[in-house]
DNA sequence: TCCCCACTGTACCTATCGGTACAATGTTAT
DNA sequence: ATAACATTGTACCGATAGGTACAGTGGGGA
C-alpha cells in the first residue's frame, strides 16, 4: 500500500501548514510531519523546495480570490457582489479562525520573496472592491477610500480576532464594515 | 576599546530586528550582526535566550502603549487623548513604515510563546479606547464596536501598507478612522 | 502481461540553528 | 593600587535546517 498525491491535493495542505508556522517557521520536518507527505514526494512536486511551496500556495490563493471575489466584484451586479463577498469572506477566513497568509507574508522579511504576489493580491483586492462601488454609485474618491477601509478592516479583524482567540470579533467586524459600505452606496 | 551596554540599550535593537524579521526568521545570528551585539552580551542580559529577549521587547511595547496611549486615553480628556492617540500611533509607526510585532505574532504560531503578552496588549488597547469614546459621550455598544473598529483598522493599515510599500495608505487610513470616531462623539 | 515511469521513503550531505563554557577584559568600590 | 565583579568575544556543542541521491514500488498503456 503506498499513497499517491498530485499535485492540486498537496497545495491545500502546505497552505494550512504555511498559515499556521508562517514562512520561517514552517520547518520541512514539520511540513512533512503535518501533512503526512514525505521528502521525496514534496521535492518532486516542487524541485525549487520551500520557496517553490509557497509560491504555489500563493498562486491557489490567488486564483480563489480572483474567481471567488474579484470577478465577481468587476463584472456582476456591485451590490450583490459586495453582499457576496462579506459571506464568502467570512466562509473563507473561516469566521476568524483562519488567517490571511499574504497579509502574513507582507508583515515579516518574506515579503522580499514574493514582494509581486503580495502586492498584486492586495492591489487587485482594493481595485475591485473600489470599481464595485463605483457602480453602486459612490464617488471614484470616497469609493477608494472605502475599498482600502474595507480590505485594512478585514486584515485586522483577522488580527485581533486571533490575537484575542475570539472568532466572534472578525464576524462582528466584517457586518460593521459591510453596515459601513451599504450605507454608502 | 570595548562596547559597553546595557539591557535598556538593547531592548530597542532586538525589537526592531524581531519587526523585520519576525520570531522564527531572527536567528541568533542575524540578530548579532544586525544590532552588533554579541552572543556573549545577549546571553549575560536574557539567560532565557530568543523566548526572553523576545518577552522583553513585548514588555518594553507594553510599557510605551501604557503611559503613551492608554493611560491618557483612561485618565485624560477623551477628545484630547483619542486625537493624540492618532498622532502618537502614526509616529510609533513611521507611518507605516514600521509594524506593530504584536499583531505580527499574533498571526502565526508565536502566538502561542506570547499568548498573553499579546492578549493584553490588544484587550487593554481597546478597552482603554472605549473608555474614552463613552466619557466622550458614545452609549456603551457603540462604544465598543468604534474601539475595535479603530485599533482594527490600525493592524490592517499596517498590513496593507506594507504589502503595497506606501506610506501613504497608512496615513490616510488614519486620518479616515480619526474623522470616523470624531463624528461618533 | 510486462514494461515504463511517475511517485515515494530513506539515507545522507553541509550549513546553520539555539545554546553553553570560559578566559580575557575593563570598570568600580575600597 | 588592587580585588571583585560585571561584561564581552571566541570556541565549541548536539540537534536540526534545507536539500540531494537514489533505489524501490506499483499503476496504466502497449
């Protein structure tokens, strides 16, 4: 008996990994030892090592984020798309209890390995959300300066929400914010 | 010729490196060739190592908070103290060209070494801060939610301040969260 | 059926990790 | 002046870091 990863099944994993010890802290022994993937297979899958890990990690995030919530955010109805984003956010960041691994990455020196990602997530984040507000008929002023209140009110409630081991501040924040900008628009 | 120094001296060189380079990334190491302090130093001032120089710079942050942020935001006139809060908290920062180590910590599994450091830090911030917005004149709830909206939106700005590398972001998320709280009182 | 090759586990490599030991240095109190 | 002591640099420790080499395994196409 011998298992058999592919590639799309062992991104998840080291993602988890990655959120949980962060870019330093996530130790090979420690991955392999998380995710019951061994040496052999991780190198395989990732001849570049640790940095081709979490680069591809980054990459899955992206693409969640782009069809999940930028797409949406650009191309469908702005008010549906901002109600969907709050719960689809909520769902991803799993009430609180589950981090955002760019905006990790950004805080520590790995920004400097993957300094494009990370500035492209939050870029594209904030344009959307500004382009949907702007439909909802908001001002291009007062829509940027809500869309990067929006997405700085995300990334800290992810903050104190684990900073204090209580899920129920990131959902309360994320309904004020979500008060916040229909009532804007 | 010999260097000299003192455990307040080195407070503030360890805790810039542990910014920059987060708990796991600041080995030993990195820590003596960036502060020019060597292992024999650190050693004789934190016999407890990593854990202790680290616990000393979360003690040093929480003493600056005290008597900087939250004891005026107690004690003082409650519109003087939040506006000075905005100040102090934007040059603490640089801006955000700094960041807040405990809400750095808080983010990954270091969260565990510090669990309470870093509880505190967060649960005295923003009950100091409501404390403020109800001698200002805000009911309770209200209160509350503009507390953990405010120093929310602080760790968030950081955070995507230094993902995008622009000051300004920050800055200016200050100066909408200030008017924010300003109109509420 | 059997062969090929994608996939895996194990053993091993060197560099560096956090930490210790200790002799040398220089400052201070007497 | 000198004894006592706080502070420092250097050499060293075992453990573990990220990474490589490679032989084995087993499932799928011919």
């Amino acid at each position: 008996m011998k298992t058999v990863y592919e590639r799309a099944d062992i991104i998840p994993l080291l993602a988890e990994t990655f959120r949980e010890l962060g870019y330093e802290g996530a130790t090979l022994s420690r991955i392999t030892e998380r995710t019951g993937i061994g040496k052999g297979s991780l190198y395989h899958f990732f001849p570049g090592g640790k940095e081709e890990m979490a680069g591809a990690v980054l990459a899955d995030i992206d693409a969640w984020f782009e069809q999940a919530i930028y797409r949406p955010l650009r191309d469908d109805d702005a008010h549906q798309a901002i109600a969907a984003m709050w719960v689809n956010v909520n769902d991803y960041f799993r009430g609180g209890g589950r981090i955002c691994l760019v905006g990790a990455f950004a805080l520590d020196d790995t920004r400097e390995r993957f300094s494009e990602a990370i500035g492209d997530y939050f870029i594209r984040w904030t344009e959307a959300l500004r382009s949907a507000l702007m439909r909802a008929g908001c001002a291009e002023k007062k829509a940027q300066t809500l869309a990067e209140e929006g997405v700085c009110g995300i990334q800290g409630a992810l903050v104190l929400s684990r900073a204090l081991r209580d899920g129920a501040v990131f959902t309360r924040a994320l309904e004020t914010l979500a008060n916040r900008l229909e009532a804007a628009t």
